[in-house]
C-alpha cells in the first residue's frame, strides 16, 4: 500500500506539502496541488482519514510532559520546542508532572480525548502499558513501545567518552556514579559505555547507584565514600551534570580537591554561564537538536506518516571544562 512518503516522492515535493494539498490548504501553488494530485491518482493512494480526522479536530496544541520544569536540561529542552512548534504554527501546552505517575497518566488522557494534537513526554515512570500506540506521541530517552518513536541522545558513547576523557587526565581508578529510576531508559547506557570502555582499556573502575525513591543526597555520597572499594578513586563519571556538581560540594568534606586529586565528569552540559565556578567537564547532550528533531518527527506522526525507525540517537559531544 502506497504512503504518504511515496506519493510526496513521486511528485518531488515534501511530506508536508502533500499533507496541504490533502486538507486543501490554501497555501499551496496549483501546479504544485496538480503534481501531488496527479502522484496520488497514479499511485491509487488513499489518504489516512483517521489521522486526518484526528488532527482537524484538534486545536495547534501540542503537550509536553516533563518530570520538573526546574531542571535546567528540561527547561532548555522546553525551550526549543516551543520554538520549533511556533515556527510550524503550533502551541505549546506545558504538563509539569513533578515525576508523578497519577499527573503523567491524567495527562495522557487529555490526549486519549482529543484535546491535543499530540504530545512529547520524558517519564521515568513504569505507565508503558498506559500508553496508546494508536496516538501521536514522541518519547525522550524511554521506550514506550515498539510502535513510538524515541529521541535520545548517544547515552552509549556518551559514556565510554568520559572513560576515555578521565583516562587522558590521569585518572587511574575511576567510579561511576547513578540515580535509577524503575523503568527503563537509554540513561542506562551511560554506565554501559563507561564500563564497557574501562574493560577495553584495563582500568580499574567500580560503580555506585542509588533509586531515585531512596536517593538522598547525604546518605548517597556518605555511603559512596565509605565504602572501601571507592578509596584512592581519582576519576567520577556521574550521570548527570547535577550528581557530578554535588559530587564535588561532598568531596570537599573528605579533603578531595577537584581536580588535583579528583577528576569528575557530568553528563548533560547545562553549565553555560561562566560565572559559576568551577565549570564542569561534561558530556553535552544536543538538546537543541533533539527538540527540534522530536517536533518535526511528531508533525510527521500527526500527518499520518508512519516513522522508519523507532529510535534515533543523536551524537554527543565532550566539552572540557576545570573539573579535569
């Protein structure tokens, strides 16, 4: 059966000038309404008139679910979407859930009744099973399902990165640093790279995590540095940029200097202001990219467009900073 795709190929134009020429946008040229026409009569293409449907009874809006507008990544994250959706002529509604499950799944359901046109969610919440396939929807990070699409960055070679950059700054007994959540996300993946990479390159390395339901922050690091296979460990990769920063603050009170006796890496790159002292080495997550990427990949789905690939992982990139 003829897609959308083949047709906006046929006719030499894009996906989304298909999609006009099918609702009858006004915006579009007659000889290029008479090209796509003439590519669908060709190709018998019979348009998705549930996705049609879906998305003419809905308003611009699109929901984007975030566990706390307080973090900095989330909020730059935020940021860009907005942009790119008000660029394509949408609305943002912005669903706050604090990380609870109860506000995720009210939320969800907000688009079950066709009050938005499609949503972008991060949950670290196990609500997989709540979640419909049959709707327009981009997850950040988790996999929901086989038939909804991740954005992520390359958590992967994030993580081997850092073993790599703590290795070139003299580190020679490295730990890894964690907060977990109960269902699963690419995050895992940072520790994965990092362990794998220490393994390739002989250096002796261990790991601490803690759930985020017990995680607290004097109990997380009292425990890490007593603990005796941590001693003499002179190279951190935390998980995220907010781990590695109190990291650092802890290690103070156990007479570590970082990085003369210490080096530490963070994951995110959410330092940008150079007041802030010291600047963390990080591994920077594209955000602008993801989000711009997670718009244009919804806008397709709410189009009617059936996705090629369930995830697409962006490349990270090292950004030294005086914590190495």
């Amino acid at each position: 059966m003829p897609s959308i795709k083949d047709v906006a190929e046929l006719a030499g134009v894009g996906v989304g000038t298909v999609s006009r020429v099918i609702n009858n946008h006004p915006a579009v040229k007659s000889e290029t309404r008479e090209k796509v026409n003439v590519a669908i009569k060709q190709l018998n293409y019979i348009p998705n008139e549930v996705a049609r449907n879906f998305k003419m009874q809905k308003s611009t809006m699109v929901a984007l679910l975030l566990p706390s507008i307080w973090h900095p990544f989330f909020s730059e994250l935020a940021y860009y979407i907005e942009d790119e959706l008000d660029r394509e002529g949408y609305k943002l509604m912005l669903c706050n859930s604090g990380g609870r499950p109860d506000k995720e799944l009210y939320y969800l359901d907000m688009l079950n009744q066709n009050k938005v046109a499609g949503i972008i969610g991060i949950t670290y919440n196990d609500i997989e099973d709540s979640v419909s396939t049959d709707i327009p929807i981009i997850s950040l990070d988790r996999h929901l399902g086989k038939k909804i699409t991740c954005v992520t960055s390359d958590n992967y070679t994030g993580g081997r990165i850092a073993l790599q950059e703590l290795v070139k700054a003299g580190a020679t007994k490295v730990a890894y640093l964690g907060v977990t959540s109960s269902a699963y996300s690419e995050v895992l993946l940072r520790k994965s790279g990092f362990i794998d990479e220490a393994k390739i390159q002989g250096i002796e390395f261990s790991t601490y995590e803690e759930h985020d339901e017990v995680y607290e922050d004097d109990s997380f690091f009292e425990n890490f540095f007593n603990l005796p296979h941590h001693q003499n460990v002179n190279g951190i990769f935390a998980n995220t940029d907010i781990l590695a920063a109190k990291y650092i603050d802890k290690a103070k009170l156990y007479g570590l200097r970082t990085p003369e006796d210490v080096k530490v890496i963070g994951y995110d790159g959410i330092q940008d202001n150079k007041l802030f002292r010291p600047i963390l080495s990080t591994i920077r997550q594209p955000v602008e990219e993801m989000a711009r990427i997670s718009v244009k990949l919804l806008l397709r789905k709410i189009e009617g467009e059936l996705l090629e690939q369930e995830i697409y992982r962006i490349p990270v990139m090292y950004r030294r900073g005086e914590t190495t």
